[in-house]
C-alpha cells in the first residue's frame, strides 16, 4: 500500500491559475462579477479620460506627418472605451463581459499600432507597458489574456520596428518584448491562483464559522436552556435544586416554593426513563411526556437532560421543551395524510395499515375478521346527469350513512372513486352479512339529487388463517362485489356462493 506521500494529489488549478474545475470557476466568477464589472468599468473611463488628455498633448506636433494618425488612433481610444464603459451596465453574465473586454482590446490594441510609429523613446516605453494592462488590468480568462497580450505586444514592436530603418538592437527589443511576456503571463498565473486560493479559503472559513454558529446556537439552545425552562433535578430523590427565569414563568411560582413540587408535574417514571436513558447515552437523553400545568391543563413537553455534579451532589439538568403545538400539528398532519378529503372516511393507505394490526390480533386472539366491499351502482349516470358535484355529496351522503350503521371499532374507507370497504374485527362472514345487507336497504331508501334513488353492490369475504395482510380478503371481496354487479346490482354476495341465491331479485333501477 502506497505511503501518503505517495499519493498523487488531484490539480485543483490549470496552468493559468484558474480552477480546473468548471463549476467552481464559475462560482468564483459569479461571486466578484459584481465587482469586475466596476472595475471594468473603471479600467474604460481611465482609458476614455487619459486618451482625452493626450489630445491636448497630441495638438503641440500640429502640422507633422504623424500628426494625423496620432488623433485617429486616440478618438478610435476614446470612442470605443465610451462605448464599451456604457455597454458595461447591460452585462448579465461572465461570457457577456469577456466579449466586452475582447471587444475594446482589439481596437485599442490596433489604434495603438498607430500611436508607436514615431519610433521615439516614449513609444518604445509604451510598447513595454501597454502588455501590463491587458495582463494585469483586464480581469477576463487566462487563455484570452495572454492573447490580447501578445497580439499587444506583437502588433506595437512590429509598428515600432517598421517604422524605421533596420537597426542592431531589433533582435534585443523582441527577446525583451518576449521576456516582458512570460513574465507578466507568469505573474498573472501566481495571481490567478491566489486570489482563487483565497477566496476558497474565504468560503471554506465563512462555512466553518456557519457550521460552528450553528452547533453552538445548538449547543446553548439544548444545554444551556435560554430562554426554554430549565430545572435541575436531583438524579436521586427527583427533587429539583434550581430553576431558570423561563421555568418559573412556565411551571409558576409555587413550583419553586416546593421542591416536592415536580412530582405534581412529572410523574415518577419519568425521572426514571430519564435517568436510564441519560445511563445508556451517556450525556444527553430525550424524553417526551405529558405534564399537568397548575390550571389543570396539559402539556405535552420534551425533556432534554444531561448529567451534572453540582454542589457536590448528582444532577439532572433538564430543558423544558414545549411541543404541544408541534404535536397537535403531527395528528393534524396523520389525519390528513390518512384521511380521504371528500369523505372524511380512512383512506386506502390507513385501511391497509390498520388492516395489518387487525390481522395480527385476530389472528393471535384467534377471533374472526371479514371485509367487505361495495360501490354505488350507476354511479357515472349521476355525474353525467347531475355533474360531479352531486356525484360528490352523493358519495358523501353514501358513506355517513354507512358510518352511521358500524360499531366504533369497525373501519369504513374509501379506497377508489366509487369503491368502499369495511373491515369488520371479531365479525364472521355472516354476521358481516346482515350488516351489509342493513347498509343496502338503508340505501335503497337514500334520495338525492333530484329525489332520485340509489343502490349499491356489496361483496364479502373472511380473512382466512395464515394470512398476514388484507389484499387476498380485500380481492374476494372484489370479486363478490363483481358477481353481485353481473347478476343484476342492489344485492350482497358472500364470496363463493352463487350471486343467485343473494336475496331477492333487485328492482328496476330508477335511474
């Protein structure tokens, strides 16, 4: 296995000091866009300001050849960065603001061709300094750079040399002009890289110092307990030893004149939950429970403890953490979530869940358990006839009346649009019988829209031994129901019999 120091480090950066990485190179220029585009921005009306001044330099050589083509070169200058430094406040994106900066360098890069034919001393310092600011002023990518660079370079040395006749220092200019380049391509390498080094760093300390904000805000909520309430309790007796500002105004006054007081509170084996649990997870242990307030309301609370010694003696620190809303929101939440909206009946996902614990108790008690199934015959005539709405309070009139006819511990759900089942617990097979056949003939009676009648067919079926969840009950029903619908609707077929031998024919349908 190689050593660590073997291990070949991943390159985080390219050869121009930007992130190899194109995601985080973005990241990094989407955070100082903002300030690159002032910068820009600046770098334009610099340009626009400086060219302004050498007009009023360029008019004392007024009447020499160069003359002419030093003041198209300048409004060329002063032109473009006018434009492009107006052009700037539009710029949305990173790829707008290269274009931008390409866009003024290369005019200004040829206008300076022209500025550099005088062939004098101070062309030739400008052709050395006009590279840095294209390298080192220009905030757009390594690879463009470096090519407004160059071209700078070689388009000024090239308008320099050719403006005169060959001389012996031309090779010792252009070894110095690629000289110049490589430094300020390695300078702006280095600066690339640690600006991008630093502001890694910068948002790695800025998400440290989140995550350890966070932890400590954590740490003090839970522990120190402010402002929740928080009592110390004597790990031994259960008596508390001290309370927070926020305990007394939650538990009241008389709470801290009597440090007997929190067995009215708690009740005992909560402390002793507590204690085990504080036992077992060595510092910090959560328990919920329910206290009884002094005006004889409820709360539900969470106890969040840790262990302390003080004083000499065993303690439970406790923080009172009410979540009485929280809870009730929870049950709001699971009635919700097991409730069909339209009905108020159990959903599909709550009748098979508490059809799973029925089979289970039957099946350990060894008692009976049936399911039955129905839906409402015609039930598309009365939406295409009435509309859905009167389909919807039909449907809702269907199954309060169904409600209505179950024991408290039977289970009525809607589990399709038009499609109802029951689960009967400790009810056989026959008994479920007679229920739904009280259930039809109460329907038969049911009026609704219009004073029109309804019926339903209803399917059933006993859970059989051995079975450990409701589908296998749940589709004998089905099928039941099925046989009931094909041999003529408004009657009850027990799984396995024939439909005809389900009561009496079913009258003409009213609808």
């Amino acid at each position: 296995m190689p050593s660590p120091r073997a291990v070949k480090q991943p390159s985080l950066f390219t050869f121009g000091g930007e992130f190899r990485q194109q995601s985080h190179e973005a990241k990094y220029r989407e955070a100082h866009f903002p300030e690159s585009i002032r910068y820009i921005r600046l770098l334009f009306l610099a340009a626009f300001l400086i060219n302004i001044l050498f007009f009023l330099n360029d008019w004392h050589f007024f009447g020499q050849p160069h003359f002419s083509a030093a003041i198209s070169a300048r409004a060329v200058i002063v032109v473009v960065s006018i434009i492009c430094c107006r052009m700037a406040t539009a710029v949305q994106n990173f790829r707008q603001f290269q274009i931008l900066g390409i866009a003024w360098g290369v005019p200004c890069i040829l206008a300076s061709a022209v500025l550099v034919t005088p062939h004098s001393d101070a062309a030739l310092f400008i052709i050395f300094i006009l590279p840095i600011i294209f390298y080192l002023a220009l905030p757009i990518s390594f690879p463009w750079t470096v090519a407004l660079g160059v071209c700078c370079s070689a388009a000024t040395l090239a308008s320099y040399i050719a403006s005169a006749a060959a001389a012996q220092n031309n090779l010792g200019l252009g070894l110095g002009m690629l000289t110049n380049n490589v430094v300020l391509a390695l300078v702006l390498n280095r600066s690339n890289r640690l600006q991008r080094q630093e502001w890694a760093a910068t948002v790695s300390a800025q998400a440290a110092n989140r995550e350890l904000s966070e932890n400590r805000q954590l740490l003090q909520s839970i522990l120190q307990a402010i402002p929740a309430p928080l009592i110390i309790i004597n790990q031994e007796t259960g008596e508390f030893l001290q309370a927070n500002e926020a305990a007394r105004r939650y538990l009241g006054d008389a709470f801290l004149l009597d440090p007997l007081a929190l067995k009215k509170y708690f009740k005992k084996h909560d402390i002793i939950k507590l204690s085990i649990s504080l036992q077992q997870h060595e510092q910090v242990a959560e328990h919920e429970t329910r206290i009884t307030m002094p005006n004889g309301s409820s709360r539900d609370v969470l106890l969040v403890a840790t262990k302390a010694v003080i004083g000499g003696i065993a303690a439970i620190v406790t923080v009172i953490i009410d979540i009485t809303n929280r809870k009730e929101m929870e049950q709001h939440l699971q009635l919700l979530a097991s409730t069909d909206p339209l009905t108020g009946l159990a959903n599909r996902s709550r009748f098979f869940s508490l059809a799973t614990t029925e089979i289970k108790r039957s099946q350990r008690f060894g008692h009976p358990l049936t399911v039955i199934m129905f839906d409402i015959d015609f039930f598309k005539h009365i939406n295409d006839t009435f509309g859905h709405e009167a389909g919807d309070r039909t449907l809702r009139n269907c199954a309060n009346l169904c409600r209505s006819l179950v024991r408290e511990h039977d289970t009525v759900a809607r589990i399709g649009g038009e499609e109802f089942a029951l689960l009967l617990p400790e009810t056989d097979p026959a008994n479920a019988r007679i229920l739904a056949e009280r259930f039809r003939m109460a329907v038969e009676k049911l009026l609704v829209e219009h004073d029109t009648g309804i019926t339903v067919s209803l399917g059933i079926a006993a859970v059989l031994p051995g079975e450990t969840a409701v589908d296998a009950a749940l589709s004998r029903a089905d099928q039941a129901m099925y046989a009931a619908k094909n041999a003529g609707r408004n009657r009850t077929v027990l799984h396995g019999e024939l439909p005809e031998a389900a009561g009496e024919a079913p009258p003409t349908p009213r609808l």
